[in-house]
C-alpha cells in the first residue's frame, strides 16, 4: 500500500509538473509576454519531451539501446502528412488532426512491430547497430519515394515523378526529396500539452504494471526472467511498439506544425535520433520525469544561450560522455558513495551529541 | 562488359578500405568486447591530419602520412584511456552511450576547427594509372595503391598476431580476460596496444579514402565506419580473414547497386545487407559460435 501512494505521488508530481509549465506558458502567451521565438518552442518542447519519455522506454524500462527512433517519427510524420494532404477541405480541421494522430500512431506500431521481429532477436551492439540502420533506411525510401493520389488511388514509384501515372486532377504528393508541400498547420500547444500527458499517461502506468515489471526484470536479467516463465520476445515487443507509435505521434505533431515536410539528416536522422538520446541520458536513463525535465531545458536553452550556437553538439558530446562516467564508471560510483557515507555518518554523529 | 569490370574494380578498392577499417573494429571488438563507435572518426581525424599538413603546410605526403598515423594513435589510445578504460567493469548499454558521446565529440569538433564546408582533399598517392584490356578498363593509381596496402596491411597484422608475444597476448586476452591476467598478461596495455594500431590503421584508411574520394568534411568517417562495421560483422566479427572477406563484399555490393539500381538507395541496400547477415548468420561467416552460459 505505502509503495503504491509512493509511485502515485510521484506521477502525480510529474502530472503536475506539465500542467504547472502549461499554465504559466499560457498565462505568458495571453498576456503577450512571450516572444514570438519562443511561442515557436512550444510545440517542439512537445514532441521533443514525447520523445524523450517513448525512447526511455525502450533505453532505460527495457534497457535495449535504439539509435532509430528518429526513423519512427519519420514514419509517423509521413504517414500522416499522405493523410492530410489527402483529405485537405474536406473534414474539419480538429478531425483531421484527431485522425491523423490514430494513422500516425498505427502506421508507425505496424511498423515498429515489424522492424522488432529481426531487431529484437539480437542483443547489445548489434541491436543497436541494426536499429541505427533501420533508421537511415527509412530516410533513404523515404527521400526516393514519390507517391501521388487521383480518383483511383494512391500511386507509387521509386523513379519520378513522371512515371505514377496520375490522372489529370491527380495530386502530387510525395516528390522525392522535395518531400511533402502544402500541409495544414494545425498543430498546437494545447494538443502538444494533451498529448504529453497521454504519452505520461501510458508509459508511466506501463511501468508501474505487471507487464511493466516484466520488462525490467527481463532488462536486469533476461534468463532469470525466462525461467520463470515471462516470455521475453513478447516483453521486449510490447515496450518497443509502444515506444515507436509514440514516437509516431511526436512526428504526426511535427508535421502537423509545419507547412513542407522534408527528410533530411538533421530531423529524421541519426543527429536526431542522437540528440534525443541525449535528452534521456541527461535526464537519467529509465527516470521519465528526467527525461521530460531534459527535453525542455535541452529545447529552451539552446535559445537562449544563442551565443554558444557553435558549440551546442559539442556540448552534447561532452554531457553524453561526463555523465555515462559519472554514473557508470564502478570507480566514480564508490567515489559518490565514499561521499554519501561521509556526508551521513557526519550527520549520524551530529545527531548522536545531540542526543547525549 | 568493361564498365562492369570497372565498377567491380572500384568496388574492390573501397572494399579493401572497408577492410582496413573493419580490422580496427574486428580486433577491438575482439578483445575489449566494445563497439568502437568513434572508430570512423578517427579516419576523419587522419583525413584532416594530412589535409593540414600536406594542403596547408605544403609537406611531402609521405610526412602527411606519417603526422596522420601518430595524430591517430595517440587519440585512439587517448580516447581508451580517458572515456573507455573506467567504464571496463561496466553495462554494454554505458560503454555503447558513452562510445557515441566520444564519436559525436570527435565530429563536432572538427566542425567547429575546420568549418562545415567541405574541403577538396588533394590525392597524396601519385602512381601512374594502370590500362588493361587495350584500354578499355583503367585502373587509377589509387585503386592499385590501395588494394595493395590492404594486402600488405593484412599479411603484416596475421604475422604481428601470430609471431610476436604482444600479438599471443592479445589472442589470449579475447579468448579470456581473467585467465589471461592469470597468466601475468597486462590486459589494460594489450587492450591499450589494440586501440593504437586499430588507430593506425584507421589513419592510413583516411588517407586511402580521402585519396580516392576527395572530398573532407566533419563527417566523412561516420558513413564508412559504420559500413565497415557491417563488413566486420559480416565477415564475423573478432577475425582477421572475416574483415577482409567481409570488406570487400561490402565495397563491391554497394557499387554495383550504385551502378545497376539506384544511388540513392545504395546506402539503404548496404544496411540491408547487414540486418540480413545478423538475423540469418549472426556470428558472420568466419566467426565463432558461442555458448551462452547462465
């Protein structure tokens, strides 16, 4: 009973923690006293702590490292930009982004879940590696597909733009690497909040339940956990899926916040896919309010430290390498106890001359 | 017929590249039981040695070559020392999280030294060009430059292995760590000695890379590197003969398709290649099977 007021009190203050920097952002937004810079932020603080807290899942609650998971938000960004495109004017516009949202998160577990089968038969590096090539593959398809759409359909080739065949009042909407114009911009930070919160909502209730110990304990000790009956790939499956139709929901919010959508190294690529990993080693891998809280400061502070442009990645690097050592190293981990030991046995004695 | 020739020559070449680089992932792979993430940014590193020291400073290549070795394997030895030697007792996760922080150090850093623009790396190989069939196929000095490092590369790390106490030590170590320390091995100056010729050679694939392919820029090593981590692999992984088999698969797979399906998805058909190989022969097809103990 204690242990669970605990995990409640805890969500609930990163529940609060959101809807806390919601309010006040609002509160500067209809006051007119945030810049138009920032205003600009807040849909991609959004996607990015969406982001953040789908990758911990898989880094830290399944402790697999994935380097594609800028490849997800690509399929989710994609998929639902086709859509949009497709029944522009036609639905409403809360509609379309309410629909957009499922097809985005559905195509990208479809996808997730068939990129897991081979992914999640290997382990440690090679996992890595393979899910980094996933990712530049689905850049590469990406930026050499042309899709169009006419009354018979949608329309694909791999060559041009010529060869879809399109009838007359056929629209274009894939060009290859010009990638997708014309999308609505429907995107806001209220839906980016709301959205946060149900991406919270399930991962930190995933956590928290069978299922969710069952990933952990596989994480700690996967042939302890499998001769006690879990079944692994089941496990490790239903962490990655989840994770990757999150992060197709961080890209239906990217799409959705823009008007021509690209896939270009820097949004869909392996420097994102990097950049997010950053967010949650800063936060502390497997800690989701960590990775919220990293997200957003790692979002707003480049911004505002506009003089150190240059040396942001550099930054990056410096802080992915401090704190793997800092919090891996078995020297740097006696180092912080010998510490911790002091700390408290002083307090220990003070309290004990207190007493006498 | 003579366009395929060529293409399968290229092919041969940047495959003897991979296969220089691939080593420096197979042996540290071998024996610190790590993915060098930042192993394909030391080639960028030894790329812009020489670029500054022959384009800038007007040195013989010879001198550029040997600044990009030292440069090399002083930062190969360097980043063991600093970042992956304290983390050796470690989770996989940490030692991999913290590779990609040295790899994306590397990167940036040269960003921020060299500028984003790319510079034109001058061939520091003057061989004269080779004609065969009656001219139909030409074979540039380059390529024969470097097919034959590679051969010459390969032949002198199986003899270094082999013949010399420094090379058993280093078998001995990959077979096993604590039995190895038993046997009075310095496993942390094996490991270290690893690092500094993988280094080395990563060096000499930059400059071999560069020579072929002349363009510099923050990121040239990434894409080769992680190819050539697939070669690696699908030559399987910790041996010798495997990187080189698996190098230039790797080259002439990804010139051909270039050539006969389609250049932009070239890269995309080289990672598929990989996946392939891990899911049907994991261990590559040299390498060795192993027995899960619990």
């Amino acid at each position: 009973m204690k242990i669970k007021n605990k995990t409640f009190r805890q969500n609930a203050i990163t529940y609060a923690m959101v809807l806390l920097f919601y309010l006040i952002c609002q509160g500067l937004i209809m006051s007119g006293n945030m810049s138009s810079l920032m205003k600009g932020l807040m849909v991609p603080i959004c996607y990015y702590v969406i982001l953040a807290v789908s990758l911990n899942l898989v880094v830290g609650i399944s402790g697999e490292l994935s380097l594609g998971h800028a490849g997800f938000m690509c399929i989710g960004a994609y998929s639902s930009a086709i859509f949009a495109v497709c029944v522009d004017g036609k639905i409403p516009e809360m509609a379309e982004l309410l629909l957009a949202l499922v097809i985005g998160a559905a195509v990208t577990a479809v996808f997730g879940f068939l990129i897991g089968i081979p992914v999640l038969r290997l382990r440690g590096d090679y996992l890595a590696i393979v899910t980094l090539a996933f990712g530049e593959i689905i850049k590469n398809v990406v930026n050499a597909v042309y899709v169009g759409v006419d009354e018979n359909g949608l329309h694909f080739s791999m060559k041009d733009s010529l060869s879809l065949g399109l009838s007359e009042n056929g629209i274009e909407i894939i060009n290859g690497a010009q990638g997708i114009s014309g999308l609505p911009r429907t995107a806001t930070f209220t839906t980016g909040i709301i959205l946060v919160f149900i991406t919270l909502f399930i991962v930190l209730n995933l956590v928290n339940s069978r299922q969710g110990r069952a990933i952990m304990a596989i994480r700690d000790n996967r042939i302890a956990a499998e001769s006690i009956g879990l079944s692994v790939s089941k496990y490790k499956m239903m962490a990655f899926v989840i994770s990757a139709a999150l992060a197709g929901v961080a890209g239906v919010l990217y799409s959705h916040n823009l008007s021509t959508l690209q896939a270009t190294s820097k949004n869909f690529g392996y420097n994102q896919s990097i950049m997010i990993l950053v967010f949650v080693v800063l936060g502390g891998i497997g800690n989701i309010r960590g990775s919220v809280i990293a997200a957003f400061i790692l979002t707003i502070l480049p911004e505002k430290l506009r003089f150190l442009s240059d040396y942001r990645m550099l930054i990056y690097a410096i802080v992915l390498i401090t704190m793997m050592l800092f919090n891996s190293a078995p020297k740097a981990i006696a180092w912080r106890k010998s510490i911790k030991e002091r700390f408290f046995s002083g307090k220990k004695a003070e309290a004990g001359k207190e007493a006498q | 017929m003579s366009s395929f020739l060529t293409y399968l020559i290229n092919g041969i070449s940047l495959g003897s590249v991979y296969a220089i680089i691939a080593l420096g992932y197979t042996m540290v792979y071998g024996i610190a039981k790590m993915l060098n993430f930042a192993h394909g940014d030391v080639i960028m590193v030894g790329g812009y040695t020489v670029f500054v020291v022959c384009s800038t400073m007007g040195m013989p290549p010879l001198v550029g070559i040997l600044a990009a070795v030292i440069v090399c394997t002083v930062l190969g030895v360097t980043i063991e020392r600093i970042a992956y030697k304290p983390l050796r007792e470690a989770s996989s996760l940490s030692v991999l999280i913290t590779a990609i922080g040295v790899s994306y150090f590397l990167q940036n850093a040269a960003l921020i030294i060299f500028g984003a623009d790319t510079k034109s790396f001058q061939s520091v190989i003057h061989v004269p060009s080779l004609s065969l069939m009656g001219g139909q196929v030409t074979v540039s000095g380059e390529t024969l430059v470097t097919i034959l490092s590679c051969a010459v590369i390969l032949l002198a790390l199986t003899t270094f292995i082999n013949r010399t106490k420094t090379g058993q030590a280093m078998l001995a170590v990959s077979e096993d760590k604590g039995a190895a320390t038993l046997m009075g091995i310095n496993v942390n100056r094996t490991i270290a000695v690893t690092f500094a010729i993988g280094s080395a050679l990563a060096a000499i694939a930059g400059v071999l890379l560069c020579s072929s392919y002349p363009v510099l820029s923050s990121t040239t090593g990434a894409m080769p590197g992680i190819k050539a981590f697939t070669a690696a692999v699908f030559g399987g992984i910790g041996s010798i003969p495997g990187a080189l088999i698996g190098g230039i698969a790797m080259g002439v797979i990804e010139n051909l398709s270039k050539a006969y399906i389609s250049s932009q998805l070239s890269d995309a058909i080289v990672f598929s290649v990989l996946i392939i190989v891990l899911l049907v022969r994991p261990t590559g097809l040299l390498g060795k099977q192993i027995q899960e103990k619990v």
